[in-house]
C-alpha cells in the first residue's frame, strides 16, 4: 500500500479541512489555459480575474487603489489578514528574508507574486470560510423544501439536494440511445443501499469530486484509457485519457535548530510566505531571481517549535518548499472496478532533474535566510542540520554536495496535497477529456468540474482556481440551460 493521499470527504471537500491560505496563482498559467484556441478566451487572466473578483468578499482594512484593482468585496468566499497580527518570530522569519535582498509583498495575488509577506485566508470572523459555508449553504437557503419532506437525512428540496454519506458509484447513461452517450443521472451508495439519482428535464450530470475521484468515477463509468479499462472488466463507451496527467506540487521541509526556550511560541500553520524563482542548475538563487515576474517556488512556514521531544531537547523553525511550476507529471489508473478501491497514482515527483535541482537551489536558500538575523540573533538559529528522522539530525547541511541534497528531497518528498489535471480541459486532439465549456468529449448531459480540469497547474495554491473553475461553470451551464429551453 502507497501513502495514503489526504482529502476531505465532507461537505465542501478539501476546503473544509486545508490550511485557508488565499492564493490565485500567476496570470501566465490563465493564458496558458486560453492559449489552446479561441474558444478557450473565456478562461484568460482578464476573464478568471473577473471571476476571482466577483466570488471574493476581502475585508481589508485601508485597501488603496492598487489592492481594489485586483480584489473582490461583495462575493461569498470571505478573504483576510490573519487577525491577530503575527508571532514575533514569523516577523523576524520576514525581516531575515529581506536582509537577502527578497522584497516584501503586501498582496501576493495582486500585481506581483514575487517577494516574502503575509497571507490572506479563507476566513470569515475568525472561523474558517469553506467553500461549503459560503457558496452550499447560500444555496441551500435560497431553495425552498418540498411540502413532503421528512427529517431524516433525505429531506427533498426543490432544486437543491444534499446527501450526506453517499458515495457515487457510476454515471447511469440512457441505455435506449445506443448511438450516444447520454448521461441521464448516477448510481450511489447511502446508508447499505444503492440507489440512483436521476436528472431532471433538460438538466446535467456534474462530476465534481477533486482530480482523484472524478477521472475514477468517469472510467468506472466507461469513459477512460481502453487498456485499463478493459483490464478491469469495464466496458468502454469513450475512449479518452482520463488519469493520463496527474499534476501536483511536489514538496520537501528543512529545519532550522535553535536553543530551547528562545523561540517560544507555536505557529498555527503557514502565516507567511516567499515566492522566488529557482536557478535550474541547483544554485542559491541571485538577485534577479527575487525580482522575476514568474516565481516557482513558494515557501510556507508549516510551523515552529517542534523539535521538542525527550531525547533532544531544541526549539526550531521549518519551512515547507513548494515546487510551484513542476515539469514531471505523473498519472492515475484504476486498481480495480470497486468504486471503493482508491485509484493507483504514480506522482513521478521530481522525475525531470530540473524540477529536483530548482528544489536544491531553493533548500540552499532557505539555509541562507536561517543564518541572517534576526533569527541567527534574537532566536539563536545557530545549527543549521538536515533531520533524517524528527529529531534526529545526521548532517550539518554545510557538508552537502548536490547529491546529498539529491537523496535528502527523494527520501522525504512531501505534499501540497494540489492535485489537479487528471480530466484535462484541452482540445480532444491535444489530450483533452473535457472541452472548453467543461462538457466530456462523445457524452451528452456530462460536465466535471474540479481541479482535475485544470490543463496547467495554478503556481499557488488550489482553492481559490477550484472556486474559480465552479464559478465559471455554473454561468456555461445556465447559458446552455436558456440555449436548450429557448
Ligand atoms: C491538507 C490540505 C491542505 C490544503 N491547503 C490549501 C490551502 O491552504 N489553500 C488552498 O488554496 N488550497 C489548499 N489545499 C488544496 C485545495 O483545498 C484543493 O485543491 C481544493 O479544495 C480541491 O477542490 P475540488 O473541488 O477539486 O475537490 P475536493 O475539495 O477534494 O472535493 C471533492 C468532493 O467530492 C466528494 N467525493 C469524492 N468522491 C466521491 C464519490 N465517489 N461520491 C460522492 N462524493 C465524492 C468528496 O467527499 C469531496 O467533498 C489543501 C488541500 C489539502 C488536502
């Protein structure tokens, strides 16, 4: 059995359980996506920017002209500053950073990405703000209950139903039509029983459940990679690569080790970051690395002091290295036909040397944030090791060749847990599956709409693209809907 591949299964999904940092990604990936035809325009930085905008509701204070130009104040998805300010290690983590000539950042998602700052969050009042408690429940509010309806987890609403622990299994396709694949509703598992849910006149079949289970339940549903397929005892209605790119932001942590009792504070997850560009041959990144318009890397500060256990007593800081731009795409199969087995993934993190030697040249600067002051100083960083296990450090990372560096990412990769493009938005001749308007390639009445359309991965974090995504879909669907009853 692999690693297991952490998401949430509860309403709002993954938004329900992450870390709330608030980041778009670059307008370069945007164009990209637009790149791939004319039709494709809808999804350039000027039309996601616009939808970034209308979906967000960002309550910072004394905004000037500059931040209003790139944000949203009356969407649903509430956006931050972290409310209580930052620890005073976190701002010593910033002041060391600008002592290497890194400019501070006040608004990552607005005209630049590059530089170290504080991040925005998906919070509301200080609770989380999932895309469940700002869009599903809005919803949920504006439909009214069936007269009929019982309290007992099934309650029907008019255009609006919900089920809790229900599990899709397949598409159940109109088995009349033997000339198209018209998806009329899907199968699922609730409460020890299968039941199917149909669509109504003139409605759709959204698959929206993240870049690991939609391409499941499309090839559980014949619609996928022949072989696979075929393999599994799954008959093939399309033949299309569902899994076939796999994109994800590879990781890897590094610690700094301080004295015990000089740090003294816990951080509550990532508060600030860093966006810089890596130099491809594994090199402390330069001066003009700082200032490039299209960093890839990003680093988080997961948190601090946890090098306290019995054995060897230390505080410490660790940062997260994010692989915003990864080159190595990995892919995704079916391990069986039972909508229970999770599908087999094979991330090829690191796969291109590039990707590894940008991560080298990052963790390289990492260390040299570590030894400027304030934290050299005031929080006495003074060892800067690489930890084998927690708490155990085997070297000094003065030692390291670039092979040692090498064997430290491979042996500890993490995850940013971005999983996107396994049902690629892309013409059907480039290794699309889904259209520009999100619509499966050879079926009627079939949309996905998740991360696992994203052609190129945002260089940021997931959140705020899927919300992005969803919102775009939900205004093709109503177009398509006024088309087809006009
Ligand atoms: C630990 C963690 C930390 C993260 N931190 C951040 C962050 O700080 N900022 C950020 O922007 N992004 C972050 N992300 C990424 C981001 O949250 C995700 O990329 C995003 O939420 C994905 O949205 P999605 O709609 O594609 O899929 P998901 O959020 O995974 O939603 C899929 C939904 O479908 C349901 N589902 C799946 N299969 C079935 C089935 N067979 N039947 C019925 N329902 C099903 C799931 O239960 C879930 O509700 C993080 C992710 C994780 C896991």
């Amino acid at each position: 059995m692999g690693n297991p591949y952490v998401r949430g299964k509860v309403w709002g999904g993954s938004s329900s359980l992450n870390t709330m940092v608030y980041i778009r990604g670059q307008a370069k990936e945007y164009n990209d996506w637009a790149a791939q035809g004319p039709e494709y325009k809808i999804w350039d930085w000027d039309h996601c920017l616009e939808v970034f905008k209308a979906i967000e509701n960002n309550s910072r204070k004394n905004s000037d002209e500059n931040f209003r130009k790139f944000h949203g104040f009356d969407g649903l998805l509430h956006v931050q500053d972290s409310q209580n300010g930052i620890y005073d290690v976190m701002s010593g983590l910033i002041d060391a950073t600008k002592n290497l000539g890194i400019p501070y950042n006040d608004d990552f998602n607005g005209e630049r990405q590059y530089g170290v700052g504080i991040y925005q969050f998906t919070i509301k009042d200080g609770k989380r703000c999932s895309l469940a408690d700002s869009y599903l429940k809005d919803a949920l509010k504006k439909v009214e209950l069936c007269p009929d309806s019982k309290n007992d987890g099934f309650g029907k609403v008019a255009a609006v139903d919900v089920r809790s622990f229900a599990h899709v299994l397949d598409i159940i396709w109109d088995e009349e039509n033997k000339k198209e694949n018209v998806a009329i509703g899907v199968r699922y598992f609730c409460n020890g029983v299968v039941r199917e849910a149909f669509i109504a006149p003139k409605g759709e079949v959204i698959l929206c459940g993240g870049a690991i289970n939609s391409p499941q339940i499309l090839m559980l549903s014949g619609i996928g990679p022949k072989e696979n397929l075929e393999s599994n005892n799954i008959k093939v209605r399309k033949e299309l690569p569902v899994g076939k790119s796999l994109l994800d932001h590879p990781s890897c942590c590094i610690v700094a080790k301080s004295t015990p009792n000089a740090i003294n504070h816990w951080s509550n997850g990532a508060e600030v970051g860093i966006f810089h560009k890596a130099n491809v041959e594994g090199k402390i990144p330069c001066k003009d690395d700082f200032f490039d318009e299209n960093p890839d890397i990003q680093i988080c500060d997961p948190s601090i002091k946890l090098y306290n256990n019995k054995h060897d007593k230390f505080d410490g800081i660790i940062l997260l290295i994010i692989l915003n731009v990864p080159s190595s795409v990995g892919h995704l199969e079916l391990k069986s036909n039972n909508p229970f087995d999770q599908p087999k993934m094979c991330s090829n993190y690191f796969e291109k040397s590039n990707d590894l030697y940008r991560m080298i040249s990052s963790l390289k600067l990492c260390r040299e944030i570590f030894k400027q002051p304030p934290l050299s100083t005031i929080y006495n960083v003074k060892e800067i090791g690489i930890n084998d296990e927690f708490g155990k450090w085997c070297t000094n990372g003065d030692d390291m060749s670039d092979e040692d560096w090498e064997k430290f990412i491979l042996n500890k990769p993490s995850l940013a847990f971005h999983a996107s493009g396994t049902v690629k938005m892309a013409p059907e001749s480039k290794e699309g599956v889904v259209n520009h308007r999100l619509q499966v390639y050879g079926t009627k009445n079939l949309r996905v709409v998740d991360t696992s359309i994203f052609p190129y991965i945002p260089s940021g974090n997931t959140n705020a693209p899927a919300a992005m995504v969803a919102w775009r879909a939900s205004r093709l669907i109503i177009e398509d809907y006024m088309v087809g009853t006009s």
